[in-house]
C-alpha cells in the first residue's frame, strides 16, 4: 500500500482508484492512515461479510482466532467486471503499481 | 577482558546475523525490489556466515587463554546464528505461503460482487460510488480493490 500511496498521481492519470479493504475499525483504518499517509479510500469490513463473498477469508488468522483478509487485488472496470486479479502465494510478495498500471492502458 | 583477544568475527557475525534478521521486517519490506524476494537479507546472511566460520576456527584454536569457555561460547554463538537464518527462511519461504487457496474468488472476465463498506470516518461507501465519483473531473476508469490482512 506504501508503493501505491506513492503512485497515486499516476493510478488518477490513469482513472484508477485504488481502494484498501480490511478487517480493522474505521478508527484503525484512520490511524494506519495518518501514520502512514494513505489519502486512498480505506474501508472497514469488520465481520469480513464481504471478504467471505470474494472468498478471500484465512479462518482464524487474526490475532484473535477471528477471519482476516488474504492479501488479493482485483482490478475492476467500469461495468464491476474483474480485468485482472492478483491472489498472491505468499504474502511478502504483492502487487506492484506498474503492473497494475500497465494492465489499466486496457480500460476504456 | 583484553580487546585483543576478543573474537570479534565471532560477535560481529552475531550481529550482523541480528541485522540480516530484523532488517527485512524493519527495512528491506518497504520497497518491492527487496521484499519480493528477500536477496538484500540472504546476502547479508552470507556475510555473517563467513564472519561465524572465522570466529568459530578462532573459537577453537589452541592458543586461546580460556580453551573450554572459548569453545563453549563460539559453539552457542554459531548454534545460535544458525537458529536465526532457519527462523528467517520458515519465516518468509514457508510461513508466507500458509494463506487459502481462494478458489471461488471473482476471474478475469467475471463480475465482482456489490458492496457498501464504511471508510475511515463511518461513512457508507459503495462499489458504484468508488466507479462514479470522478477522479480529478473525469468519470473513472476503474477501481483497484487491495484487501489486505490488517493493521493489528
């Protein structure tokens, strides 16, 4: 999210809204905002109700045995259909902004 | 204790193995060029390996004032390094690939599902709200949905 955070300028060239969702409270969210200086929307699933309907729940994987996300990235044009999707392995490695960049010159 | 008999191969491999360590978590996990593949950490193990090596020869030679202590630390120091790179390579290579398989997760060419979620100051926000608010006066192109495992 830091790399994303520091392409912005060039997601909103490209018409890209980039847009996090978590399992954390609107006030965690907010926090990690300000700390970290995301101006990105960052949203709160807290009972992981849709985290669950884009099947992307770990059972059990919060610090408290409750269901988080898995690290995924769905590129969404216009008409909610999924141009490109990234459900990475292993969670050190994530998506980088150029890739989704370059997938973007796609969407009309 | 005289500076000069100091081991210090041994000691600076014990720190610079502490540094391969907590320098990815720390450092090298903010940028993708060194996240992605952990290569900056790895060769900094390398380096601590051959500072270890040198200490444990050091360790184990017979002109040390205190042979046994000598032998005693170097070995726990060595046990120890060791300890850490294997913690590093589960870690990073085994523990970051515990994650489900999500097979019923939107494709290419599929629809994704609606939502409305609240942001960071309580506010509803929906799917059709983040594709319809324009971007810098232009209706956008798209969304990025980055769910991601959370602060805590």
């Amino acid at each position: 999210m830091r790399s994303i955070e520091r392409s912005l300028n060039k997601f909103s060239e490209a018409g890209i809204r980039p847009v996090a969702i978590s399992v954390d409270t609107s006030e965690d969210s907010r926090n990690l905002a300000q700390s970290q200086g995301y101006t990105f929307p960052i949203l709160s699933d807290r009972n992981a109700e849709v985290i669950q309907r884009y099947d992307l729940a770990h059972k059990g994987a919060g610090i408290h045995g409750e269901d988080i996300a898995r690290p995924a990235e769905f590129l969404i044009d216009s008409t909610k259909t999924a141009v490109w999707i990234n459900l990475t392995e292993n969670y050190w490695i994530r998506a980088r902004p150029e890739q989704v960049l370059e997938v973007s010159k796609l969407l009309k | 204790m005289n500076i000069k008999r100091l081991n210090w191969p041994l000691w600076l491999g014990l720190v610079v193995t502490l540094a391969a360590f907590l320098s990815y978590f720390f450092v090298f996990v903010l940028f993708p060029f060194t996240r992605d593949f952990p290569w900056a950490n790895l060769v900094l193990f390398v380096i601590a390996g051959v500072l270890l090596f040198m200490g444990l020869r050091h360790g184990f030679a017979s002109d040390r004032p205190h042979p046994t202590r000598s032998k005693i630390v170097s070995s726990i120091v060595g046990v120890f390094s060791l300890f850490v790179f294997a913690m590093f390579v589960f870690v990073i290579f085994v523990g970051g690939r515990s994650l489900p398989a999500s097979k019923g997760a939107p494709q290419v060419g599929q629809r994704v599902p609606d939502f409305s979620l609240p942001d960071t100051s309580g506010r509803q926000v929906s799917l059709d709200e983040l594709l319809t608010t324009p971007i810098n006066g232009n209706r956008p192109k798209g969304v990025l949905l980055i769910f991601y495992r959370g602060y805590w």
